[in-house]
C-alpha cells in the first residue's frame, strides 16, 4: 500500500525549500552509500547548516499531518535530506537498507517517504518507480506532495533529462513492525474516522476496543 499526501507542504514551504535546493552546497549521494552501483545523484551536505533547517521544515510538516501520522504510526524518524537530481542522474533498481546508522541505536527503516519540490513540467524524466510484483508504480507529484511506501520494495528514481528533480526523503521506523498489520489497523481506524458519525456509540466504542487491542498487540512504543 502506498499513501499519497497532496498538500503535506505550504506554498510557503515550498519556495523555502526551493530557495534551499539553489543555495545550499549538495554532494555526490554515494557519500551515504559507497557500494552502491546505481546511486548517482546529490544530497545536501549535512555541514550546511541551511541542511539542518530544510530537514526542520519536512520533519515539522510530517508531523503536523494526521494523515501521515495515522498511517506510518510512526517511531522514530530520519533527519529529512534534500536531494537533487540533474541531466543524466538516476538511482537504479533497489531496497533501502534495513537499519540505518541514527541516534544511539540504528533506525529500523519501516518506510520511505518522498516529498517532491519542483513543477511537474519543470523536469523530465525523475519519476519514483515501485515495483509491485511483476509491473511498476511511477510517482511524479505535484510540488508539496508527498508519497510514503515501504521501504522492503525495490523501486528507482528513472533517469532525468532535462530540468532538475529537487525532493525531500526520510525513512520511519514504525510501532507497527509487520507491514500487513499496519495495514489493516490503518484501514480499520480510517473506516472509523469516516463513518462514526453513522454509528451508534455502542457500535463505535467496540470498533475503537478492537483497534486499541490490536495497536496494543502489535505495537512496539519502547
């Protein structure tokens, strides 16, 4: 299940991170991944300190969004980077890493979020590409949109050529470990939210009993 959020990000947001993605310095993205064969794109240089309070817009935002919030049951976070992707970059074919190196302990990716900056006519080429078993989901959203998925499925960002492609990423680490009862409990609460004002109290109150139950069961708040 992917999750699309098309106004995660404030026009004001927006043109600050835009303004951010021009000035700040960016560096090669293999500096994160070395080994990696099909990385070739650039990610804000964490000693910018313009890096620092881009990271605090997207991680503000993420926070402020029920939506989100609701379906990543999120844990832990990583600090959001800007990456950027110019004529001829991609980042081919592959898994996040299971455990990234963050805080006192690693950070157990669960999901990976993409938020995207630029016009949609600004840049061709850039899709987010996920695959889903023998076909692939492309993702090219409008500025201050974001798509939270998986991060367990292979997916790539398509070659750009022409323009640039400017987005945020982060990686959660969810309560929920298991993808498919996040899943459901997400589901369940959604169905809640929009139907309680058609249900008894009764009926409400039971429904709230079993997601409250299941949270508890699956959850993971240590």
């Amino acid at each position: 299940m992917f999750l699309e959020i098309p106004d995660l990000l404030t026009a004001a947001e927006v043109a600050q991170l835009r303004e951010f993605g021009a000035t700040l310095n960016f560096v090669d993205g293999r500096a994160t991944n070395p080994d990696s064969k099909v990385k070739n794109n650039l990610h804000a240089d964490q000693q910018d300190p313009r890096q620092k309070a881009s990271s605090e817009i997207l991680g503000r935002a993420l926070g402020r969004s029920a939506r989100f919030v609701a379906y990543a049951f999120p844990k832990r976070m990583a600090p959001p980077v800007l990456t950027k992707y110019r004529p001829g970059m991609n980042y081919g074919a592959h898994a996040d890493n299971a455990f990234l190196p963050i805080g006192a302990r690693p950070l157990r990716s669960d999901l990976s979020c993409t938020v995207f900056l630029n016009e949609i006519a600004d840049y061709d080429g850039g899709e987010l590409s996920v695959r889903l078993g023998s076909r692939e989901v492309d993702f090219k959203l409008a500025p201050g949109a974001a798509v939270i998925y998986p991060s367990t499925t292979i997916h790539q960002v398509k070659p750009v050529t022409r323009g640039e492609r400017l987005c945020g990423i982060t990686f959660i680490e969810s309560e929920i470990v298991d993808r498919v009862s996040r899943e459901l409990l997400f589901e369940l609460n959604d169905v809640i939210a929009q139907e309680g004002e058609k249900l008894s109290w009764e009926a409400r109150t039971r429904l709230s009993h079993v997601t409250a139950s299941l949270h508890r069961q699956w959850g993971d708040a240590g």
